[in-house]
C-alpha cells in the first residue's frame, strides 16, 4: 500500500486531482466528505458541535448549516482550534477504517485540506500539493463558488500558506491553468505513484 496525502489550498483544484486519480484506480479518503459524514444528525458529533457552538448552528431541518458556522470559526481562530478538536478525531478514526478497507496493493490518495496545517505530512509516504497562485484561488472563490472576495480572503487567511504547503509536498502539480493543462501532470504523477 501506498499512503498519499493529497492538500492544496481552498481554490486550488484539489478537488479536481482527487477525481482524476480515482478514475486511475486510487482509494480515495477524502477528508472533507468524512467531516460532513461525521456531524450529520444523530451523530455524536453534531451533539458536540452544537454543545460547543449552540442551537443557533442548526438549520431549520436539522442538519449542521455549514455556512452560518463557517462564519463563526473563520471569524476566529479560538472557535476554529475549538471546532477542529470535535471533528478531527472522528475524522481521522474514519479515515484509518476506509484506509484499512483498501487493501495491501493500493494506492490509498488522503485528500486532506488542512494536511500541512495539522502537521500530517509524516503519515504519509508522499505528499501531492495542487498548487494556484492566491489570485487565482481568489478568483475561483468568488466566481466559481460565489463567495464575497471578504469571504474568500477570511478562508484563505485561516490556512497554511502557499511557502508552507511546498515546503511538505513530494510532488507539486501546477493548477494556474486551464483544466486541459491538469489531466497530464495529474497523469504522470499517477504513474510515479504506481511505480513507489
């Protein structure tokens, strides 16, 4: 088995890399789904998240309403430090279940947002950053997710920066372009991982 972690920057395309390298054949734990997973209704984690941050964190349906919450923790470090402290640790003991789950010859790909923020880099055997100039990220965020650019730049702000992310990562892919330029570079990375 070959245990990959896979971040980039809000913005960066890592989404898009995740999906390529699973129509390769990888095992993809993808950290941001299981965090959702982990705080649906019923779920223990939900219980906390709304222990820690109110009823007012619920939507109408009961459901976490992610938006209004973002709001809060992006707004402030000590409430995002409390957040990460619920979710992490479920996160992560779901992410070593999938991962055993894989088998012994797979190229498991952790796509993990906040890898170089947590300091994750050592459990893995190589890291792949997806990395976008700031500007880019920005324009993404804006126009492609429909964030306000005050919005955006708070995201951006509560993660690692560019410098910290290639200083963890083993393979770079370029995401500044068009998608056309991403298939190759994500391609060939494959073919290196299947060669580890």
């Amino acid at each position: 088995m070959v245990k990959v972690g896979l971040t980039g920057g809000i913005g960066a395309g890592k989404s898009e890399v995740s999906r390529l390298l699973a129509s390769y054949g990888a095992a993809i734990v993808d950290a941001d789904k299981i965090a959702r997973e982990v705080v649906e209704p019923g779920t223990p984690g939900l219980a906390a998240v709304v222990e820690e941050f109110g009823e007012g964190v619920l939507a109408p349906d009961g459901t976490l309403d992610r938006p209004k919450l973002g709001g809060i923790v992006f707004a402030d470090p000590e409430k995002l430090k409390a957040l990460n402290a619920i979710v992490h640790p479920l996160v992560g003991a779901r992410s070593a279940e999938l991962e055993a789950s894989a088998g012994p010859d797979a190229v498991v790909v952790h796509d993990v947002p906040l890898l170089t923020e947590n300091g994750l880099a050592p459990l893995y055997d190589l890291v792949v950053v997806v990395d976008a100039a700031p500007q880019t990220q920005l324009d993404r965020l804006v126009r492609l997710r429909g964030m306000t650019e005050d919005e955006a730049k708070s995201r951006m702000a509560a993660q690692a920066t560019r410098e910290q992310r290639l200083a963890v990562a083993d393979h770079v892919i370029d995401n500044d372009g068009p998608l056309e330029a991403l298939e190759p570079q994500v391609r060939a990375v494959w073919e290196r991982l299947r060669g580890v």
